[in-house]
C-alpha cells in the first residue's frame, strides 16, 4: 500500500514537515527531506499500529493526484511511503515455541493471574515490552518474586577468607 504525503520544504532554520492526509494527526518532521521521509515511514507505521489496537479501522490510501489536486498543500513537496501490508495484518499465525519447563510455568502462571491464555499473555507481554500501546486489553502488571539467596556477601578483604 501506497500513502501520498505532503511535505512543507525546510529552510536553513526551519525543518521540513511532513503530513499524511489519510492519517488524521499523523505527521513528521526531518532536518533534512530524507530524515523527514524515514519519519514519516515511522510515524505511519506507529499511527496504523495504534489504530489497530484500539479497534479502529485504518483508512485506505489515497491516490498522489488526489492530495495533490485538493489544494491544501500549494508549493509543497509530494511523495508516497510504501507501507508494508504486515503493519496491517491481524490474522491469527500459529506457532510452536521451546522453552524451559521452569519458564513455562512462570508464564502458565502470569498468563492465569492476568487471566488470559498462555498466548494472548504472550502477545500482550510483546506489546507492553515494545511499548505499543493495548488499550483494548486489560494488563495487570506482575512483579516477580526475587529468589531468596543464601549466599554470604564478599569480604572486602580482597579475595582472603574471613577466619
């Protein structure tokens, strides 16, 4: 898919701005055009993201003509982003994952105090962890439990056994 952006061109103290008009509030900024268009890829990716974790349809792309031909951005630059289709893929995938039989208990055991599967535990601990936002899942945070040592603390003797 093929998102036509509007890009405000950037002067020597000015950076260039980028807007995404199918996006509503999804816009960027670079120093240069090229770090504005890599800006853009992210925010675009990052605005679908959000959307399709609150549960809201991501509209379809316009055409350049079109945002072009509407007027709203006289003497800017124009460009399309290629977005990857995955960005928008939900579609469930199975797969088989090996883990230690310690770890899969912990995770039994978080997923079941959270009350959730084994594997929507899994897809919400990955959201959490790559800081996308899950509005539509309720997380109860987990704090594990330190294991309990005992082991002495080192001797500041530098390496000479306490007698």
């Amino acid at each position: 898919m093929r998102y036509p952006v509007a890009v405000e061109p950037g002067t020597d103290r000015t950076a260039f701005g980028v807007v995404v008009p199918d996006l509503p509030g999804c816009y960027s900024a670079g120093d240069t055009l090229d770090e504005a268009i890599a800006n853009a890829e992210e925010a675009i990716a990052a605005w679908i993201d959000a959307t399709l974790d609150s549960g809201k349809r991501v509209p379809p792309a316009s055409t350049l003509d079109a945002v072009r031909s509407g007027g709203e951005y006289s003497g800017w630059i124009f460009a399309v982003i290629d977005v990857d289709p995955s960005v928008m893929d939900d579609q469930a995938e199975r797969v088989n994952i090996t883990l230690p039989r310690r770890v899969l208990s912990r995770l039994d055991a978080a997923a079941d105090a959270a009350g959730e599967s084994r594997s929507g535990f899994i897809a919400t601990m990955t959201l959490i962890r790559t800081e996308i936002p899950t509005p539509r899942r309720r997380v109860k945070t987990l704090t594990p439990t330190p294991a309990r040592s005992k082991a002495r603390p080192l001797s500041s003797s530098k390496g000479k056994p306490k007698g």
